[in-house]
C-alpha cells in the first residue's frame, strides 16, 4: 500500500508540474480595461434586455469579476471578446445577488478547444470536456473551451451554455457540496420539493418525454447546471414547457 500510495503521489506531482508548466508559456492579459459596451450590447442577449440601471449593475459585476479573477489562456490568445464573455457568464446567475462572490474561484484557464483528462487540446485522445470545475489540486479554478464559451453565446435560443453551467456548478459547491441542492439559495422549506422535482423530471427525460437535454439525466448537479442553461437561455420557453420548474428556479435565482 506504501508503494501504491508513493506511485499516486509522484503522479499527482508530474502532472502538476507538467500543467502549470505548460500553461504558465502563455502571457496573462491584464485586466486593467474598461468593460466595453458594445461587446455586450452585440453578444451578450441577456444585457441587451437589461434596462439603463440594470446594464450599468452587470457592468459593474462583469469589471468586479475581472478584477477579482485571473484569466489565462493556455493554448490560445485570451482575447477582450472571451474575457467579457467569461465575466458574463460569472455574473449572470449571480445578478440579482449583490453580494455573491465567488470565493472559491480564482482563475479560468481557457483552451482553444475540448480536452480529456489530462488537459489536452490537441492529438490524438478522447477530448470531450468543454468545460470544468477543479477539484483537489486544481480546486478553485475553472475550465473552459474558447471554441465552446463563443458557441453559447452565440446561439441564444439553443438552450445551451457551457460557461454558465460551469458557474452554476461554483454556485451549487458554494455550500460545501456538488450535488444539485444549493443550500445558499433554498429555503429549507423548498429542499424537499426540489429534490422531488428533480427526481420527477429526470424520469421524464429517462423516458424521451422531456425537451431538456439529456445531459441532465447524469446526476443531480448536473441537472440542476443543465436547467439553469435553459432558464437564462431561453426563460419564457422553459416557463411555457416547465412552469414549475421555472418557478423554483426563479425563487432560486430571485428572478421576479
């Protein structure tokens, strides 16, 4: 056992110093900019609805998130584009939240496209991973793929966001646990109920009877990543298919 555990630390060890190393080839771009308008006006659906008062509070969580958190790229230019759109992402679900932070990240580390498991982007391999939460060694940083983050902000009525459903997940581990029960954001009143609920609609998805991605199905922090996609994605939608979903989630996120 010794051994085993001597090998797994010498492992963890190589990988580390590999990743960091790797990484650390790309310069970090400042963030000393302003936020500029018009990226979000032309990219961000969720800002262009906003009124006068409410797109100057997301301007002010979008620079409070740029000056908090490091953004690196490791095979690609950051270019102002993805730093906007990462810092959206962050304050979207967070936007009627004044107080929120995101304690526990500090870092996003942008590829130019999917990676496996061992944080690679190109040859050969199974790269499935638009995006990630870090655990254990890498906790309090975030994986994201540039190609994926500029698709789902792109496409505003598909119901998918990769980088809103990995802020999503930082929301759910605030209390301590992934597990599709944010308890910073339900009243104990409303745990049970949303348990059910996400139970119930996880067999309808099991079933084909659902127009949620099937991705929810996987477990219960990721259905509750999956639906806040659609919910900011596409609202009325999600209210008109699933109105009492998007109602607990409304509660969730205080949306009126």
């Amino acid at each position: 056992m010794a051994n085993v555990a001597f090998v797994m630390l010498v492992l963890i060890i190589f990988y580390g110093f590999y990743f960091f190393t790797k990484r650390n080839k790309v310069n970090d771009i400042e963030t000393d900019e302003s936020v500029n308008i018009d990226i979000l006006e032309v990219n961000v659906a969720f800002y262009q609805k906003l009124d006068a008062a409410g797109k100057k509070d997301f301007e002010d969580d979008v620079n409070y998130f740029l000056s908090h958190t490091r953004i690196t790229g490791v095979d690609t230019e950051v270019e102002q584009l993805d730093r906007l759109l990462i810092a959206s992402a962050a304050s979207i679900p967070i936007f009627h939240f004044k107080k929120w932070r995101y304690h526990n990240l500090s870092e996003v580390l942008l590829y130019s496209d999917a990676i496996n498991h061992k944080f690679e982007s190109k040859g050969n391999g199974d790269r499935n991973i638009l995006g990630m939460v870090g655990e254990g060694v890498y906790n309090n940083m975030m994986f994201l793929s540039k190609s994926s983050l500029r698709q789902g902000f792109s496409n505003s009525s598909d119901k998918h966001n990769t980088a809103i459903h990995e802020f999503v997940h930082l929301i759910d581990k605030a209390d301590g646990d992934t597990d599709g029960i944010p308890d910073l954001l339900l009243d104990k009143k409303y745990i049970m109920p949303w348990i059910n609920m996400m139970h119930e609609n996880m067999q309808q998805i099991a079933k084909g009877r659902s127009d949620i991605d099937n991705y929810a199905f996987t477990n219960k922090a990721e259905f509750f990543a999956v639906v806040s996609e659609y919910f900011f994605e596409r609202p009325e939608l999600l209210e008109e298919k699933h109105p009492a979903l998007y109602n607990m989630l409304a509660e969730m996120f205080e949306v009126e």
